[in-house]
C-alpha cells in the first residue's frame, strides 16, 4: 500500500492512475478503523481500479474539545488493516497540510444541518462538509463510500455533492454491528465493560420502536417505549430519538413506514453513541 501525508504527492501519484483511465474509490474516515469501515473499502475495490482510504481526524468537525482530544487515534494499526484488505492507497494528512492559510469558511445547509445531530453539535455538519470537500478536491474520486451509521451525514454529502458539481457518485454502505447489535464505531473503544454492555440500549430501543409501529402503535406510544427503556439502563443517557423522513430528514409523527427512518443519540458514560434504522430496508 502507498502511504501519503503529502497533498502534492499524492496527487502526483494519482493523476498517473488517472492518465490510464482508471477509476478511483474513495472512502473518508477518521481512523481507529474497524469492520464497519472494512466493509465499505470492500464495496470501493469492488466496483473501482484503485481504494484509496483517507484517515483524517478533522477538528472543525468537533464541537467538544475533549472529545477530539479523546478521539482514538491508532495510524499503525489502521495501516495493518488496510493492509491486510488490499487497500492500494492511504492518504493520512496532517492538520496543517489539510488546514493551512484556512480562511474559516464554513457551510450552512438550511434546515437539514440545524435538527438532530445538527441541533446537538452546532457546527458538526459544517466541519464534515468542509473536510469531504477538500478531499473530492484533492483526490478527484469517480466514487466515494460512506456508512449509513452517520445517516444525516450522508444527506448532507449528497446536498453539497449536488450544489458544488462534484463530478462523481455516492455510496451509502449498510451499518456493520457487533453480535449484540451495537453499530461498530471508533468511539465505542472509549466504553468500559459495563458501559459496552450497556451500550445495546441504542439498538434495543430502535428495535422497540420499529416492532411497535410495524404493529401499528402510535409514534407517541412507540417513542415512550424505547425511551424508558434507554433512561432504565445504567449509563445511559438518551439525548433524542427521532422518527423522520428517509429522505429530507424532516422530523414527522405521521410519516409512513415506507418512508420512515428512527435516529437515536445518546450518551453511555462519557462517550456519546449514534444508531438509526430505516423501518422498511
Ligand atoms: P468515521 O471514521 O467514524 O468518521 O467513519 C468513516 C466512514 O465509515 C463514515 O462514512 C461512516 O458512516 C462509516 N462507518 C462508521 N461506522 C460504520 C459502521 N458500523 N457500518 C458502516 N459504516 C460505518
């Protein structure tokens, strides 16, 4: 695998890949890679000629300082796996070569980057956004992958993607979860046993929810439900939980199943975790 830090470099390298009309699979991340992001360089090298995997921990995306602070950060063992995956390129910058003479352009995207996650972390959507588009710049991508796991993310991308005529196309891979339901994520790392365990409550309650209204409860009875059940469980801290339109993300009480999308967030201990399920896949 080629390692670059460099923007220039790698640019250089892939512009010869490019010379021969091959098709270039991008997936962004943050690191501490785990089978979630496995599984999307699997879906890029299947359908592109060279996968380049970006590992970046981008600090205008966070708007907790501790958590960027405490964000796992593991290069060697990232490097070792995408190794093992056959992965053709990594691209792990630093934050002065992805920031340098920033002019702290940020990003408004209207209603969508204000509600759910937005609403929690003011700025987070900004930040994604700033970084994906450097690094369409940068790389020139005929396809970029990412999960399901981060889905108001991907609504985003794919706003941006359209507004800036980012000449490629966009995957959503499905969430990867542990045996217990738990959606693999970096952060997850940052729980104790207990709290590990605990940690299910944010795929318990999508799955009450989900049943409840495949029974047709109401939203109101259905939320009431996996609500309790996550402020019942030890270290568990709901913070919301959401039904909403797959596609705008416009929260809704009457939205159907066909069209409808659960979003949870919560806190286990210290470590805030994000689920979300569509109701009919
Ligand atoms: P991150 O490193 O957490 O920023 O994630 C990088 C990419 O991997 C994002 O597009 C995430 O949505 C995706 N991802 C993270 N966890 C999972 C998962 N459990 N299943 C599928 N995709 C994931």
């Amino acid at each position: 695998m080629k390692i670059f830090k460099e923007i220039a470099l790698l640019r250089a390298f892939l512009g010869e890949k490019k010379k021969f009309g091959l098709s270039l699979g991008l997936v962004p991340t943050m690191g501490a890679l785990h089978r979630g992001h496995l599984a999307l360089i699997q879906a890029a090298q299947q359908a592109n000629e060279v996968t380049i995997c970006s590992v970046f921990v981008n600090p205008t995306q966070f708007n907790n300082a501790t958590d960027l602070e405490k964000y796992p950060r593991n290069l060697d063992g990232d490097i070792q796996l995408l190794e093992s995956a056959g992965c053709d390129v990594l691209f792990a910058p630093d934050t002065k070569e992805m920031y340098e003479n920033a002019s702290g352009l940020t990003f408004d995207f209207g209603q969508l980057d204000k509600i759910l996650e937005g609403k929690f972390r003011p700025g987070h959507f900004s930040g994604v956004a700033l970084a994906v588009s450097k690094l369409f710049n940068i790389v020139e991508p005929s396809r970029a992958y990412f999960g399901q796991k981060d889905y108001q993310q991907f609504q985003i991308i794919q706003v941006l993607t359209q507004e800036l005529k980012f000449n490629l196309q966009l995957h959503s891979h499905p969430i990867i979860r542990e045996a217990d339901g738990l959606a693999m994520s970096s952060r997850n790392q940052r729980l104790d046993n207990k709290e590990r365990t605990n940690a299910t409550a944010l795929y318990r309650a999508l799955m009450i929810a989900r049943n409840a209204l495949h029974e047709n409860a109401s939203w109101a009875d259905a939320r009431q439900a996996a609500w309790k059940m996550m402020e019942e469980t030890p270290d568990v801290k709901p913070e919301y939980f959401e039904l909403a339109h797959r596609e705008n993300l416009l929260v809704q009480e009457n939205v159907s199943n066909d069209d409808a999308v659960l979003l949870v967030a919560a806190h286990v201990g210290k470590i805030r975790l994000i689920d979300n399920q569509l109701l009919k896949e």
